[in-house]
C-alpha cells in the first residue's frame, strides 16, 4: 500500500475512535438527571433561539442584515479601540519604566563610584590615622603633674560652656 492510503485509513481510525468515545461520554453523561434536564433545556432554549432568528430573517432579511452588520461594526470599534489603548500603554511603559530603569541605572552607577571614592578617601584617613598613633607613642609621655593640670583646665573650660549654653537657653525664653 502507499503512504496515503494508509495515512487515510488511520485519520480513519481516529475519527471513528473519536467519535464513539464522544458518543460514550454524552451517554454516560446523560445517566445523571441533573445534567439530563440541562441538556434539555439548553436544547429547547438553542431551538427556540433559533426558529425566532429565522422567522425574523424570513419576515424582514435587510433589518436582520443590518443589525448584524452594525454588530460586526461596532466590535471593530471597539477592537480597534482596544488595540489603540494597548498600543498607548505599551508606549507608556516603554518611556516611563524603561526610561526610569535607565535613570536608576545612572543613579546606582554614580552611587556606586562616589561610594568607591569614599573607601578611597577612608583608606588615606585611616593611614594618616596610623601615623598620628605611631608619633603619639613615639613621643615620650608627659609628667603626670602636667598631665592633672590640663585635666582641670579642660574641665573648667567644659563648665564655662555650660555655663554659657544655659544663659543663652534662658534668654532665648
């Protein structure tokens, strides 16, 4: 046999396998009541729906065509309404997101380089830091009288600011 005849005879297969599995499924379906009186209805209703469609065409076939042409040409409206309004909201996002993402992009970079700078500024504190301690200790230590006597000149001076940062409260009252 060809290749057609034996791909026609499994679409055959197929579809009468589908079909039957169709049929067995409505039918074991059709075993509960509920979904029996469903069905029932749903039919009367479509039958109904549709005699009242063809006695409408059958009495008047131009007011019929008309109202299925304003139908189709209302939802091309609004089709073509809905198409604009996504073509507006993509534009939207693409300038307002994609233009604030670049912004936050250029932010995060300065961000990130002032910050380097700082670390930079930080390393060159702290060296100058390590060498005042290295002097300090280089240094030899004072004698402890002299060391009493800038203590209490450092606290009289402490008590004078006091002193002073209370009249100024009390007067600005």
């Amino acid at each position: 046999m060809t290749q057609s005849t034996i791909d026609t005879q499994s679409n055959s297969k197929l579809l009468k396998g589908i079909l039957i599995g169709g049929l067995v499924g409505g039918a074991l379906t059709l075993l509960d009541s509920t979904t029996r009186n469903k069905v029932k209805r749903s039919a009367i209703l479509i039958k109904n729906n549709s005699k009242n469609m063809i006695e409408q065409v059958k009495e008047n076939p131009g007011e019929m065509k008309e109202q299925v042409v304003s139908g189709v040409k209302g939802a091309t409206e609004t089709i073509k309404e809905a198409i604009h309004d996504v073509e507006t909201l993509y534009e939207t996002v693409n300038e307002d997101v994609v233009g604030k993402f670049s912004e936050v992009k250029d932010i995060s970079t300065d961000a990130l380089g002032t910050a380097k700078e700082a670390t930079s500024d930080l390393k060159d504190i702290s060296s100058k830091v390590v060498v005042a301690g290295k002097q300090l200790k280089e240094t030899p230590p004072q004698s402890t009288k002299s060391n009493k006597k800038t203590e209490k000149e450092s606290d009289e001076i402490v008590t004078k600011s006091e002193l002073s940062n209370q009249k100024s409260i009390s007067s600005n009252f």
